[in-house]
C-alpha cells in the first residue's frame, strides 16, 4: 500500500515521501498515529501544490533575507561602558543589545534578538565582527565598537 508521510521517519523516509508499505503496518500504525495518509490521486495533487507553495514561500523568504541583508551590510555600531583598567567591561553586551542598537538604525524592519550569532557576551573593548543569521543562507557581518567611557 503507498502511503504519503506526514513526518520523517528514520525507517521510512522524510515529510512527503510516497512510500510503499504493507498494508497492516498503514492501516494498524501509521495511520491512526498520523504519521501518513493513504496515497490516493487526490492526496498526491494535494502534495503536489502542497510542495509548490512551499517553494514558493521559501524562495520568497529568501529573498526578502537578501533585501534586509542589504540594508544591514555595512553597519558599524558604536558602544561606550565603563571598563577597567585592563580593557574589561564592567558588564558586557549582549545580542539582546546589538539587537537594540540595529533596531534604532532607522530600518524598515524589527531584527529579533536570535538573529544575532553571538556564542557569548562580549566582555572587551574593542572591534569586533558579529554574525546576523537573516536566513539559512543569509548571513551578514556587522562591526561593533565598544569604547572607554568617559
């Protein structure tokens, strides 16, 4: 019996996949745990169109990330905390802070807080290059000064 799975299963195949069963195992489990549906001729139209929207989406998605990569790129944030002798933050910044910063650039979108790729708080003076993941395959650098406050 071929079945259209609604998830992926390590066994079986990923989302989508048309696959042949036996006809217990599609009517006793995957079924009524609905992991698939039967594959009729409507079911595969359905998935048809089902996979052009998303595709569509997704290319849509892209490129909406490739226009706001642009209007990031190229983006110096300035920062002034108190430090210590040797250069070190008395506190640190954080993505939530870069996030802040970019938002107040006047872009005609919100960037979200785990946009910013940062693996830990920065904790130094100086430049530093901070990831923005816009997409899966939409990264952008932007440079943050931190500086001595007077």
């Amino acid at each position: 019996m071929k079945v259209i799975l609604k998830e992926d299963m390590s066994n079986l195949g990923v989302t989508g996949d048309v696959v042949e069963v036996k006809p217990g195992y599609a009517r006793n489990y995957l079924i009524p745990q609905d992991f698939a549906y039967p594959a009729s001729a409507e079911n595969i139209r359905r998935l048809e169109e089902e996979r052009k929207l998303s595709e569509e989406r997704a290319r849509r998605d892209y490129l909406e990330a490739r226009r706001r990569a642009s209007c990031i790129t190229g983006t110096r944030i300035t920062f002034r905390a108190r430090a210590g002798e040797e250069g070190k933050l008395f506190g640190s910044v954080t993505n939530a802070d870069v996030t802040d910063r970019l938002n107040q650039q006047g872009l005609d979108f919100e960037v979200d807080r785990r946009w910013v790729q940062l693996e830990e708080p920065l904790r130094l003076l100086g430049e530093f290059k901070v990831a923005v993941r816009l997409h899966t395959d939409v990264n952008v650098e932007v440079e943050v000064q931190i500086e001595r406050a007077e």
